[in-house]
C-alpha cells in the first residue's frame, strides 16, 4: 500500500469530517495560568468562514475514516470504496498546535470513524486530548465525540481533558435508526449521554464546594440529528429535542439537513438539493425554545406536523395566536415582547431598559433596530393603536411574504418552483 | 459660540471637557485640531491636554456608569466618527446632571447613537481575534501585519498575551503604523521603520519566513476546500460574515 503523505491524509480526513455540523467554540472559560497556550473565551470565536457559508471555528477532524459499521447515511460506510487514511496521535496534535499558533483556529474537534472496537478508538483520542493539555502544555477549546458503546472510564477520562462532549444521535426515532444502522441501537447511544450529563451536573457540585475541583466538559455536551433522510415529521424532531434539552441538559441539538452521499442505498429518499429551508426552520425553532421561551408544543400544534416553510416559526405562532396581539410595548412585560415578529432578544432587552426612561414610539423602535415591516402588525406603541383588527391571518401572511420574497427567497430556496414566473390574472389586494 | 480644540487623545478630549465646566461654556463644536473646520467668526480655544484633570473626568464617568458599560465613552471616541465629540459631550452633560443612570436611555439619540458607535468598536475588535493570521519568522516571532477600522489593537493585547503566552508575537497595525510586541513577559508599543514585508497586505517577505510556514499555510488551504460543502454553497452568507477587507491578510482566500 503506498504512504499518503500528510496533505493528502488531512483532505481525505477533512472531506469525511465535514458533514458534523458542531462547529461551537463556546461555553468554556478555560483559563491559561501556566503560561502555556491557549485560553477559551466563553463567547466563542469563529476564526474562517467556508464558501458554504459556516464558520471554520474548530479544526474539525476525523481520527481515521475506516470504520467497522455500515451505517445507509454515512459517506464513510464500510461497504463505501472510498479513501480510507488515519492520522497518528502525534500529526493531530503537531498540526492543532501549529495551525492554533498561527490563530487559524479556536481548538480541536476530533471524531473517529470506529476501527477494531468502540473502546480501541475511544482511546486513542482520549490520548489526543490528554497529551494536548499535558505535554503540549494547550489550554484551548477541545471537543470530543464520545463513541458510542465506548466503556465508562473512557468516556470519564475524556469529559476530564475535553471542553465539550457529543454524542451524535443521528437518526430521530429508534424503528429508522435500526433500518439504516442495524448494528447500532438507542441504548448504546443514550447510556454515554447518561453518563455525560451526570457526571458533568456531579463537577458542578463539586466545583461548588472545591474551587479548584477538576470541571468535567465545562461546556457541556451537545447531539446531532440528520433531518430528511427518514420520514419523521418536523414535529416528532421538535418534540424530541426539546426532550433533550430538558432531560439530558444538552447544550445544543444540531440538524444537519440530509445530503445524499450514498444513492445507490433504496433505503434512502432520492433528494437533489439538501433540505435547507426546513433545516433552517428547524433552527429557528430550536432558537424560540432556547431564546425567546417558547415550549415545543406552541411552536407545532398537534394538527400540525410540519412547519411552515413560507414563514419562521415566530411569525407562524403569532399569525395562528391573533388574539394575543398587538402587544403593547410600553406597558406589556418581557416575554410577550419577545413574542412579537422582527423583535429579537437583544432589541427586546434594550425595550425594556429604554421604557424605564421615557414612551416608546415607532420611531424609537425603528432606530433600536426592530424590523418594523414585520413588527407593525403586532405591537402598539405611544402612537394611534395598529389596526391589527383588520388584518385576517391569511392576508397577513400573504402580504409579509410577498413583502419579504425578493430579499430571502433566493439565497434560502433550494427548489425550483413550479409557478415563479405565474402573475395572477386580478390585482393583488394589497 | 465657541469652538474647542484639542490634541486628538482621549486625555485632551477629556480636559477639554473639563475645561468647558471650569469656564462655563457651552460649545459649539469640539474638535481634534488634525480635523479643525475653520469658522469665520467663531471664537476658539485651545486646552493643553491635562493628565490630572482628564483623569478627575475620567474618575466622574466610571463613578456614574455601571461596570458593564464603563469603557462605553472610551470606545465611542476610538470610532473617530466625525462629530463624535460633540454627541460624547451632550452624553456627558446629561450624565453628570441626573440623578439616575441614563445609559440605558435609548430613546435619547445620543445615547443609542455612542451605545450602536461602542458596539461597532467592540465588534473591530472581535474581528481582530477572528482574523489575525500569524506568520512564524525565522527570527522565532509570529508577525501578523492588518488594518482595522478603528484603532483596536491595544484593546485586544491582553486577550492575545493571555492566549499566546509561550509564543514572541507582534501585531502591527498598517494603517496607522504601529504595532504591539510581545516578548514572553510584556506588551509594549514598537514602530518599525525597516520594513520586512509588504504594507498593503502584511505579507512577509519570504526570505525571512520560517521554513515550516508555507507548508501549515499550505496545510491549512487544502483543509479550508475540503471542509467545504459544496452542495450548500452560499457565498452571501460568507461574505456576510468576513467581510471583503479582511480577505487580502487570510492565507485561506487567497488563490
């Protein structure tokens, strides 16, 4: 077999690594107080931004791309001729380190495809992580994927070294996951996020009581989900993550919308384009719940299994919720103010700081950044109240839609449309 | 009807403003003398910037902000927007006079103009952590040469010194022409007259290159296209989030 030299090894091994959405550098403050290099910065710091449009914050990497399962959705399959490369413990960290030096990069996230045995890998890159912080003396940002069906002290020992753990769900229902994966289960994914989530709310207390307690993945862990590759509805993935966030304290739950790199395999759906509207629907959604406190059951209805992908979810819920508008910016509290379409967490924050001062009106609203070609439909200020009583949902909708078209479509849409060239035979009403 | 001048520092705004309360006045247009306007028949005045005296003005505006927001005037002055001064000056009029804190009023225009002005700074200076790309000399130093906006460099020295600790590093501000260097134990500010690389795009001349550097450089091009996806390409998005500018310094987007 002849050598492959490192370039070649790092893009067959960049190229394999790159359909892992997490790209956060957030959440640890790691401190660098041994003159070593590297700190966190609890912000996180994107550090490139690819032609796709996602930031190059972590040097995102796999271990090695053999792996011994063969899963339908993954490009790194076994049953796939692709080519197959490793990289040694030492190249990872001589090219982290180098590539940290020059500042191209916040840290390392380093996943594996699974040779031998879960545990053999497992190790191997907890002995990445390990000789980083120890011998290399690096105090950056590190994410580790925990491998599933790798024992409990790996998984322990890694949260030790690592800032942020993950374990990739993968397929949202246990029934798809075994028709695609039949050689991974629901258990063996879920028992290392039990773990994880224990032992990092157990380093919490424990940082409580000895300030300089070891932190366990200080900041917390994530999952991944692949949307399109199997029939679940947005409403069963929505239902499922706010699970998530609930029970297992995830940090974040990424989707990652179905790109097919396998279509010879009948178990899949025939797509052209990924699903980028939905996923990006899927994202805003994520964001009401974890932003602007909205439960899962308010963004979906149970008549409703897919979300709108004409409109976000926030305009959606307040199209559907009319009666609870228009709010009143001066005298409603936070969480309804949140609630109003074109009014983001920070413009809301800053309503409620600036009305302590003086009224608010339009004008003040427009210059504090609020979006009011959305926003004027749903909120009164110290002004004549918004006609809002004349406005059914459906010619609201219409109207902000065609409003909003020319400036999101093109860069969203991924389909071609069937009638983008059709002008109605009436004139518009609005 | 008078106009103030001052040396264009921070301090000189500073004891121009406090000059203004000593004598009462309430000027017209405070200005850097570099950017004078001339005025027919406005009368002028100049003030010999005054360590002590900035810093009693200085000591008056932290008392009065929260610790949050206490870098807010600070960070409003280095956008070096035209008539910033003023708008600085009216802020700090009201401050002083109220009782309550009027840095969340929003509603003022000033307020919400310094509060989005600071944000823009602070955002330069983010970009500085995103965007600076060392190169390794033969001499041992990583040298990164780029040109911000605003004068940010010396607000992002600590956050570099405390990432690069074990590393001789310097940032060199082309535009304005200077540069901070780190030598293991301190930062301080250096000039450099003998130039080893190119002022427009702060590339080293490659005879004092390290040897390694073209191949992480190189390494870190291929990694950049291949963690790509290209199904998804959206290069609006990505000129959205790095901006035109900053391409000329990034070993990544060049050909």
């Amino acid at each position: 077999m002849e050598t492959k030299t490192v370039q070649q090894r790092l893009e067959i091994l960049s190229d394999a690594a790159k359909y892992d959405v997490s790209c956060a550098s957030s959440g640890s403050n790691r401190k660098n107080n041994t003159k070593g290099i590297g700190n966190g910065v609890a912000c996180g710091i994107c550090h490139s931004f690819t032609e796709d449009g996602r930031c190059v914050s972590l040097f995102k990497i796999l271990m090695t791309n053999h792996c011994i399962y063969d899963c339908a959705y993954c490009a790194n399959r076994r049953s796939n001729d692709r080519q197959r490369a490793t990289l040694t413990v030492e190249e990872i960290i001589d090219l982290t380190i180098g590539f940290y030096r020059r500042n191209y990069i916040e840290g390392l996230f380093l996943s594996s495809g699974v040779i031998k045995s879960p545990d053999f890998t497992m190790e191997r890159m907890v002995q990445v992580a390990k000789k980083l912080r120890i011998e290399e003396n690096y105090h950056g940002y590190i994410h580790l994927k925990a491998i599933p069906g790798a024992s409990h002290e790996l998984v322990h020992e890694a949260g030790l070294w690592a800032d942020r753990m993950s374990v990739n769900l993968e397929i949202p229902t246990e029934p798809n996951l075994k028709l695609l994966a039949p050689e991974k289960n629901y258990p063996a994914i879920f028992s290392p996020m039990t773990q994880i989530r224990n032992e990092i709310l157990a380093s919490k207390e424990e940082v409580k009581i000895f300030r300089n307690a070891r932190r366990f993945a200080p900041a917390g862990q994530s999952t991944q989900m692949i949307i399109g590759a199997t029939p679940e509805t947005d409403r069963q993935i929505i239902l499922l993550s706010s699970g998530l966030y609930k029970t297992q304290n995830l940090k974040r739950v990424y989707f990652s919308g179905y790109l097919p790199v396998n279509e010879y395999d009948k178990r899949l759906p025939a797509l052209t384009r990924p699903p980028l509207v939905r996923e990006n629907r899927l994202y805003q959604s994520d964001w009401l719940m974890r932003f602007y406190h909205y439960k899962a059951e308010e963004i979906l209805t149970d008549d409703q299994p897919f979300l709108d992908l004409d409109v976000d979810p926030k305009l959606g819920y307040a199209l559907r919720n009319m009666q609870l508008f228009p709010v009143d910016i001066n005298r409603d509290d936070y969480e309804m103010i949140l609630r109003i379409p074109g009014v983001g967490v920070q413009s809301a924050q800053r309503i409620i700081m600036a009305r302590r001062h003086r009224k608010l009106n339009s004008e003040h609203l427009s210059k504090l950044g609020i979006v009011m070609k959305r926003a004027k439909y749903f909120l009164t200020c110290n002004e004549l109240p918004a006609s809002i009583t004349d406005w059914t949902p459906e010619r609201l909708k219409h109207k902000l839609i065609t409003g909003a078209i020319s400036k999101n479509k093109k860069s969203l849409d991924t389909q071609l449309s069937l009638f983008g060239n059709y002008q109605p035979v009436l004139p518009p009403i609005h | 009807m008078t106009i103030i001048t001052y040396d264009g520092t921070f301090a000189g705004f500073l004891t121009a403003v406090f000059e203004c309360y000593n004598r009462k006045v309430f000027p017209m247009d405070i200005c850097s003398l570099m950017g004078e306007q001339k005025h027919l028949f406005a009368q002028k005045a100049h003030f010999q910037t005054d360590e002590t005296k900035a810093d009693r003005v200085w000591k008056g505006i932290q008392n009065k902000l929260s610790g949050k927001n206490n870098q807010l005037v600070f960070y409003a002055f280095l956008s070096e927007e035209h008539g910033i001064e003023m708008k600085i000056y009216r802020f700090l009029r009201r401050l002083f006079s109220e009782h309550f804190n009027i840095e969340t009023d929003f509603g003022d225009l000033d307020v919400l103009y310094l509060t989005q002005t600071s944000r823009k700074v602070k955002q330069e200076a983010m970009r500085m952590l995103q965007f600076v790309r060392f190169q390794h000399t033969k001499d041992g130093l990583y040298f990164c040469g780029i040109e911000p906006r605003y004068d940010v460099i010396p607000l992002v020295v600590s956050q570099f010194q405390k990432r690069f600790a074990d590393q001789r590093w310097l940032l060199y501000d082309l535009k304005r022409n200077y540069g901070m260097l780190y030598d293991k134990d301190k930062a301080q500010e250096v000039v450099i007259s003998n130039k080893e690389f190119s002022s427009i795009t702060g590339q080293v001349n490659e005879n004092v290159l390290q040897e390694g550097e073209e191949f992480y450089q190189q390494l870190w091009k291929s990694y950049f296209t291949h963690i790509n996806i290209k199904e998804r390409k959206n290069l609006k998005l990505q000129r959205q989030h790095l901006p035109r500018r900053f391409w000329k310094y990034l070993p990544e987007m060049k050909g």
